[in-house]
C-alpha cells in the first residue's frame, strides 16, 4: 500500500492560514512546536509591559478627527498618534473623494515597490464585502507576491451590494494598475462605512492622479485621518527590530470605534514593514498574531462585513530575505510585530464609541485556554456588566452572572472576582476583606482590570473591552442622520 508524503511543519502551516483564525491558532501551535512554545512564554512576558515602549521619540499630539457639524469630542482614553518615520519602500497619499457631506479626507492610497509581497486576515461575518472578496480572491491567486497598491475608502462599505459592488472594485482596481503601471491583481482594496451603499467608484477613479502627484513616504498621521468614521482619534503603532542584525521598521494604523468584536476585530488596519519576508512566512505571522490582539478586544460584540487586516513587505530594510516564519533572525521581529498589532488593537478599545473606561479582564482557572477565553468575552460582551463600569459600580454579582452564563465549566465553590489588588468575592462567597469605599475609589479610575479565577483547571485567557455609556447610543442612533 503506498503512502502519501509526510507534510513538513511549513506546510501544515500554510494550509492553516485558509482557515479560520481560532483553527489557525490551534494549527501553527502544533505545526511550529518549538516556535508555538517559545511565543506562548513570551506573550507572558509581555502582557503587562506598557503600550508604548518601543517609541523613540516623543509623540507629537494625535490629530484632531475629521471636522464636521455634528463633531464628536475625543475620546478621554485616547492616546497620541506616534512619531512614525518613513518605511522604506512605502508612499502614501490622500485624498477627498466626497463620500461624507462635510470637507474631510476619505480616501487613502499606498503604493509598494516592485517584489513587495502581501498577507491578510478577514472577516469572517458571513455577509461579507465586495472589497474583502477581492483581497481574498487575488491574494490567494498571487499567493502575495507583487503587491504595488492598497486603494481605501471610508464613508461607503460597499457590503451587501451584490454583482455591482464587485464591478465597482474591479473599476477601481483597473484604474490604479493603470496609473501605477500593474496588473489588476496587484491592487488591493478596502472600505468602511454605511453597509447597503453601493460604491461610486468615480469618486475614488476620479481622484487618483492628483493623489499620485502627493505621493510621499511620510504621511502616516494623514493616512490614519482618512480611513475614520466614528473614530475620535487616529490611530497608529511604530516599533524598531533588528533581522541577522540589520535594523528594520515595522508601522501601523488602523480605524475602529464601534461594531468591533472579537474575529478580525468596523475595523481596518494596515500595517507595513521594510523587512524582506516571503508572503508565506508573512501570512503565517499574520494569522498567529491575530488571535491574542485584534481577536481579543470587543467594544460592543458586533463583528463588522468589512474587517481587513492588511500586511505589506518592502523588502527595502537591506536585512536578509526570511522565508520561514520560524526561522531564529526572526525572534526580535517577531516580538515587535505583536507588540504594533497589540497596540492598534487596544487603541480600538480606547476609541470604543462613548466610552469612558479602558477595562482588561483576565481569566483564569479554567479548562482549556478556550474556555477561559469564552469565559472573558462573555464578560466583556455583557451589556450590564458594562453599563455597571460606565457607572463606577462594582457590581461584582453581574460579573458572576456573566461567568455562569458562558456555559463554560467553573467551579462555583472556587469562583474568585477581584478588581485590581481588591478582592470582591473569594472561594464563591463575598470576600471577607471586601470594603466598599476602597472599590469605589478604584472604580473611578479611566483604566480597570478585572480579575477571574474560575478554578477547575490551568486555562487562561485575556481580553480588553470598554464601558457602555449613553453616548454609544446617541452616537449610533444618529449613525445615518
């Protein structure tokens, strides 16, 4: 009886990056033994280290979001935009394409040098978007190589637009190959928006040569501007690493304030690096970092049609080629492209639309690293647990209801809740040192963290949420007004 060949560790791998992200997770892990281990001890090692230490020079003051009548004030957990240098191999470009009734920019263009190559992680809501199916169609027919462009547009998803939508993508993406001299497939598109509205691709065709004429390698402030919608502030991430070495810069900027939740974090992020990896090691990077950053964040439990996460290799730095996502030069890299995606991530939280608290919520004791994990969204994604932080009340027996509801096995006996260094409940009774003015103190703080122990085993987890206020009403009620 013959027998089919073995796969290779790498392989495997690859297969995994077609599926969905909790699979892909659990795929890489085994596929990358060794690799899988030493990334496991290291996310440890970095959780609580703080958000920005890899910046190398002062951050100017995040800019203001887009001007309009109804303005929205910025959030008070928001965080300055980074001084992010130029990435060698990268220009960018925006412009104002008139999808908003008010002047702002809102449209982004990217252009990449001959040899860069491309990964993605998208949605996987089961409505979709025109753009997202292009991204996916032609990265898997290039396996991502040769990306020369990235069109964005906010102020139109163009999602649930059927036939035409796809056409006007296409239009689109045959205009820039033409004015960057590329084949279609080298274009990728994304947008952001009102879903059901059809994209006026005129509006962005139209655009496109002036836009050329601005091109330049540092307008990542004005870039982070252009792709917002109910975002109070812009958003990126910068980090330094070395390869074999040789120095290399990794930035990002993304866009997301509400319909975020956990399976591709509406939500773009765009993140861009000099190094020179091949598409398949860069996918495999893409797909493992996912799951601990944009995966582990929620602002109001609905997932978008339209969640991209786009990563660009220039190849420019003058580090060695990497083609393995394993390979050892690889490590110092490996750990500061987590940290921007991280970064971007929590950002997302902090801009949560009328948010007021930044809260992580920690789980552990449980089964399996899953159950832990239902158990935090679970808690994260409660409408009462979050209405209870937005009113400074540590209402701990919510948090109880939320851990019980995610029908997840706990130990009830064993339950523990503390808010910050403060216990609330112990052993599943109310915590003899309990004091209430010491909680209530705690609670008015802008940064919380909530602690779990659910005690029927060695599983753990983290996710980071914000509260619900008012405001998140009045802003996604007036949404179309």
């Amino acid at each position: 009886m013959s027998r089919k060949p073995r796969k290779s560790a790498s392989q495997a791998a690859l297969e995994a990056a077609a599926k969905p992200v909790e699979v892909v997770g659990q795929t890489l892990e085994r596929a990358f033994d060794p690799l899988a281990s030493a990334l496991k001890r290291a996310a440890l090692r970095r959780a609580d280290r703080n958000a920005r230490q890899f910046e190398t020079a002062p951050p100017p003051t995040a800019p203001a979001a887009p001007a309009s009548k109804s303005a929205m004030p910025v959030s008070p957990l928001a965080v300055p935009f980074p001084a992010i240098p130029p990435i060698a191999g990268v220009e960018l470009a925006t412009g104002r394409a008139g999808f908003y009734k008010h002047e702002r920019d809102d449209l982004l263009v990217m252009r990449f040098p001959q040899g860069a190559s491309a990964a993605g992680v998208f949605t996987r809501h089961r409505v979709g978007s025109a753009p997202v199916d292009w991204c996916q169609r032609h990265l898997a027919m290039t396996k991502g190589e040769g990306v020369h462009a990235l069109v964005v547009n906010a102020g139109c998803a163009n999602s649930f637009t059927g036939k035409p939508g796809a056409d006007a993508v296409r239009r689109v993406c045959s205009a820039a190959a033409k004015r960057f001299d590329c084949r279609q497939r080298d274009v990728l598109v994304a947008s952001t928006g009102v879903i059901g509205v059809l994209l006026d691709d005129a509006r962005i065709t139209q655009r496109l040569p002036e836009i050329e004429q601005r091109l330049k390698p540092d307008a990542w402030a004005q870039a982070a501007g252009a792709i917002m919608t109910t975002d109070t502030f812009a958003k990126g991430a910068f980090a330094e690493a070395r390869i074999d070495g040789v120095p290399v810069k990794i930035a990002g900027i993304c866009k997301g304030s509400g319909m975020i939740a956990p399976d591709m974090a509406t939500m773009l992020a765009f993140v861009v690096t000099d190094a020179a990896i091949a598409p398949a090691a860069l996918q495999i990077l893409a797909s493992l970092y996912t799951r601990n950053t944009f995966n582990a964040v929620t602002v109001d439990g609905d997932r978008s049609t339209n969640d991209t996460l786009l990563l660009f290799a220039t190849g420019q730095s003058g580090a060695p080629r990497i083609s393995r996502a394993g390979d050892h030069r690889l490590a110092d890299f490996r750990d500061k492209l987590e940290h921007v995606l991280m970064d971007l991530a929590q950002q997302l939280v902090r801009d949560g639309e009328g948010a007021n608290k930044f809260i992580k919520v920690s789980v552990t004791g449980a089964e399996s690293h899953a159950s832990a994990r239902k158990i935090a969204r679970t808690v994260c994604e409660s409408p009462l647990v979050k209405t209870a932080f937005a009113g400074e009340d540590a209402n701990w027996g919510r948090i109880v209801m939320a851990v019980g509801r995610a029908d997840e096995p706990i130990d009830r006996d064993k339950l523990s809740v503390r808010f910050g260094d403060l216990w609330a409940a112990q052993d599943g009774l109310v915590a003899k040192s309990y004091d209430e003015a010491k909680m209530s103190a705690y609670m008015k703080r802008q940064e919380l963290e909530v602690s779990i122990d659910v005690g029927t085993g060695r599983g753990s987890a983290e996710m980071w949420t914000c509260d619900l206020t008012k405001r998140y009403v009045e802003i996604n009620g007036d949404y179309r007004s």
